[in-house]
C-alpha cells in the first residue's frame, strides 16, 4: 500500500480532477467513501445537486477564515492530497475498509486526529478499484495549521500496519530518500510522444552519469549543455540549478524545468558540492603509459570500500555507496560487449542503493571517487583487467545490500540486491570466454604442481578447496603470467589470499585469480625507474580521444 503526499493551492481544480473522467477516461464511478463530517459534504457523483464549487467551499471553510484574518492573503500551500493505493495482485477493498483506512492517514499524519473536534477538513475519494484519494485543506477551526511534520513517513509507517491487519502484501517501508515518481501526466505525455522514459527520469539518469564522470561543478552544467540539455542556475543565498530536457516543453511552448532535487535528493546543488571538489582543488585527468593503471586503481579502491562497509563509521560507509555508484556509471559506460547492458541495468537499480538518511562523508571515500573518474579517461579497456573489476562489484553489490538490510533500509536493500544479479549476470558473459581461454593456456603439468604447492605453503587453510575449483587451471595460467611479469606466486598468493577472507567464496581459485590478474607489471615498473633515474625523459604519451560510444566524454576540460 503506497501513500504519495503532495500539497498545492487549488482545491477546486483537485476536486475536479478527482470526480471527473480522468485524463484518459480513467475515473469509474468517482465517490466519496469518508470524510471529516460525511452528512455535511456535498457529494458529486451521487447527489446531481452536488457542486465541485459547493464541496471546495465547504472544504475551504476554515481557509477563507484565515485568508480574512490575514488581510486577504490566503495561507501557502493549504490543500494536501495523499493518494493510497495498494498493490498490483492485492485483493480489492470495500468502501468502508478504504473508509477506515482514509481515517487512519488522516489521524497518523496529523490532518485529522481521532477526537479532535477542530482538525481539518477532509475527504476520501475513491474512483477506482486499486486506489483512493484523500484531500484536505490543512488550516484547523480555531486557524492554526495542522502539525504534518513528517507526515510522508507516518504515512508510510502507517500503512504498513493496515497491510499486516489487512492481510495485504507487505511492501518495503521507504526512508524519504527516493526520487521522485513520475506523475500521471509525465507518463502519459511520454507514451504520446513514444518514449519509453519520462523527460524527468531522462534527466535523472544523464545527470547521475555527467556528475559520476566529471571533476568540477563547472564541468558538470558543461556537459550537460553539450548533450542536449537545458541548463538554468541560481545564485546567491538560495543558489541551486534547473535542468530541461531537449523538446521537453509545456503548452505555451516554454522548457518544463525541474530543480536537481526534484530529480533525486543527492542531486540538488549542495549535495553535489559535497562530492564535486572547487575549481582550484581539482584533480587533473591522469594520463599514464601503463593503460592498466585506472582499471587496478578502481578494483583495488572497490576491495578497499568492503573495509568501509564492514566498519561502524556509518557516515563513511554512505560516502563509499555513494562513489560506488559513480564507479558503476563510469565502468558501464568504458566497456563494450554485451555485458554491457547488464552492466547499465545495474547501475540503475542501484542508483536507489547509493543514497540513504545518513548524510555521507565523501572524503573518506576520496579513493574510490578519484579511481572512478580514472576510468573515464583511460585510453583503452584491458580486457581481464576490466572483467576483474566487475567481479570486484558483484562483490560489492552485495556488501552494500546486506549493509542496508542490517540497517533496516528495505528500499536500498532490494535495489543493492538487484544491482548484483544484474552485475553478476554481466560478469558471468564477459568472464565465461576469458576463462575458458585462461584453462585452455595452463602452463604444463610441472609448472602447475610447483604451483599447487606454492597455493599449500602460503594459504594452508584453504588450499584444499582452491585446488578442487573448477577454475583452478584457468588460475595457475594466471600465476604463470604474474611470475612473467616480476611477481613471486607464493608471494603473491599470500598477498591477495589475505585482503579479505576467503571462507565466503563458492570459488576461492576464481577470486584469487582476478586478485592476482590486477597486480601491476613489476617489470615494466622496474623499466620505467631506471628510465626516470637514468636522466632521459620518458616519450609523453598522448592520451587516446574518446570513443563514439562515450557521449559524455566528448568535450575537453577546460584550462586550470
């Protein structure tokens, strides 16, 4: 049962709305089902002497009152509206149990308390079978206004109650932290217009992917303008920003705006300044000859945000979701294949994981951030490298779903867990071949013993299970190409066995195999040092452009 509070001006212009046939026909048999005195409101639909205007009056009783009292001026906002509606295969209820839970709103949010003779006007309309609407004008008898505080959230808790009691489907109690839905009429303007998204989700998810990829506040209203997108700013003591989506536009012609936190909470212009350093701060893109370097830095800040997940520093574990959500967008959008499009289903579901009511520290999450925008600039994709990494997020993923389910956020809970089916679903197609190429190379059987001891002498305790992996061939190819590149295997077994524990793991050798694959080349290390020391000046290398595929890359930062 989901309760949406919206408050507004007009109450006549609701009432019309709501006992008429709807934008499409929609409305059956519009009638009210309870309200604050159900004899003294007039009742359009069942009485044909019944007036919208007469109901609005009657309704805005102890608003005009007021408007009188205050010299004409009417009090903001004094119409509330809370649709209920349950959910898809609830069964339907009866007029008096949709009757019962109206007053139970009402009382819970404060509208109308049981007993109180001088609560607020209100009304239950039902016009459909799934749903009602329940309206209000929020100035009392004796001319204060009602105490609403949180009214969203009592809502919520007490519809939950009225689920359990109602022998209806339990849905996840959310925290006032979810964007925005779409309204009707955003719905219904995208289907006339054949698209498959609203212009507000639009918005939403190119800003989530502009700021993810970008350094600077400035950096971000430029990117957006050269994809298209309208852009509108404030200064001052209430600075914030406005987007417009391209062709989006109202009757008169004029872009339909909406503010950034009308698009999700973390979008509005404080919360990106938090993530986004100032101009003078800033990073600078890297640039690297090794073209490895981005995709380990970001696998190893990834294994690094399971430390913070695992902590009791709460604030810092929100910093990491939340830059963990950059590092999806910008992962998604650096790969190619056709794990790709598990990789962007990911990221949307959990765009509702990264954010929750406790406010982040994204400093303690500076690693993870700065490795994410790596990403965005690195010249190519190293495939195992990029496979590595995604492994790392399926970890992640569920990390973070088990953090929010410890902490009774049922919403982010649900969406974490949806992000890591999808991005397990992407790892399982991209990493399936690579695999099967790894076996397909093990290094002789002479090679593959020395190994398998090197696997008893550094990791005792789980040696047996490694060595019974399915993937254990495809690792020992992996230790034959490390110990190539400078590494030691028995070293670097010990090394990557003990970043984290590997009891959890269904397939350890598979773990430690990608552990193993993002270790830098100590070779190509080695040459670069005695390059630097010897006095010649490494040839500078000039980083690639981006890719037609990349839409948010193309366009060059701006000079410092």
């Amino acid at each position: 049962m989901v309760p949406d509070i919206s408050t507004g001006c007009d109450s006549r212009g609701l009432i019309a709305y709501l006992f008429g046939p709807g934008r499409r026909d929609e409305h059956i048999n519009p009638h009210i089902v309870a309200a604050w005195d159900m004899a003294g409101a007039p009742a359009p639909g069942r009485d044909p002497t019944a007036t919208y205007s007469q109901l609005a009056k009657r309704l805005d009783q102890h608003v005009d009152l007021r408007t009188r009292e205050l010299g004409g001026k009417k009090p903001p906002q004094h119409v509330w509206h809370c649709p209920v509606r349950t959910a898809p295969g609830d069964r339907y209820l009866t007029d008096t149990e949709w009757a019962e839970v109206a007053r139970r709103v009402v009382h819970a949010t404060g509208i109308a308390p049981n007993g109180d003779e001088r609560a607020c006007r209100w009304i239950a309309v039902r016009h459909a079978d799934d749903h009602i609407h329940i309206m209000a004008t929020t100035v009392r008898a004796d001319g204060r206004r009602p105490r609403t505080h949180q009214d969203g959230r009592r809502a919520q808790a007490e519809c939950r109650r009225i689920e359990t009691e109602f022998g209806l489907r339990r849905l996840r109690s959310g925290d006032l932290t979810a964007p925005r839905t779409p309204t009707g009429a955003e719905r219904a303007k995208a289907e006339r217009q054949g698209q498959s998204v609203t212009a507000r989700q639009w918005l939403r998810e190119r800003a989530y992917a502009v700021a993810a990829a970008v350094h600077t506040e400035a950096d971000y209203f430029t990117v957006l303008e050269s994809l298209g997108v309208k852009v509108k700013t404030r200064l001052g003591p209430e600075s914030g920003y406005s987007l417009a989506a391209p062709g989006d536009t109202n009757s008169a012609g004029e872009p339909v705006w909406y503010g950034g936190s009308k698009l999700a909470p973390d979008l509005s212009i404080n919360r990106l300044r938090e993530r986004l350093p100032d101009q003078e701060n800033s990073d600078r893109p890297r640039f690297t000859a090794d073209p490895a370097e981005p995709w380990q830095h970001a696998t190893a800040a990834v294994q690094a945000a399971h430390i913070a997940l695992g902590s009791d520093d709460d604030a810092a574990a929100q910093g990491h979701l939340a830059a963990f959500g950059d590092a999806l967008h910008n992962v998604a959008s650096a790969t190619t294949g056709p794990h790709r499009t598990e990789l962007r289903t990911a990221v949307t579901a959990f765009n509702r994981a990264r954010r929750s009511a406790t406010r982040a520290d994204h400093q303690a999450a500076s690693a993870l951030s700065k490795a994410a925008r790596e990403i965005v600039y690195a010249s190519n994709e190293p495939g195992g490298l990029v496979i590595a990494l995604i492994f790392a997020t399926v970890h992640l993923a569920r990390a973070a779903a088990k953090w929010h389910e410890q902490r009774g956020h049922e919403q982010q809970a649900a969406a974490a867990d949806e992000a890591f089916r999808h991005l397990h679903a992407g790892y399982q197609q991209a990493a399936s071949p690579v695999m099967a190429d790894l076996a397909r190379r093990a290094p002789r059987a002479e090679t593959a013993r020395r190994f398998e001891q090197d696997v008893r002498a550094a990791l005792p305790d789980h040696a047996d299970r490694i060595l019974a992996d399915p993937t254990w061939t495809a690792l020992t190819t992996t230790l034959a190409h490390a110990e190539t590149a400078g590494h030691v295997p028995r070293r670097s077994l010990a090394e990557v066995g003990g970043q984290r524990e590997l009891d959890s793991a269904e397939r350890p050798a598979e773990v430690l195999n990608w552990r193993i694959m993002v270790q830098p080349n100590r070779r190509t290390q080695a040459a670069r040092m005695r390059t630097m020391t010897s006095g010649t000046s490494p040839v500078p290398v000039t980083p690639h452009p981006p890719v037609a595929d990349r839409p948010l890359l193309k366009y060059r930062r701006r000079s410092r």
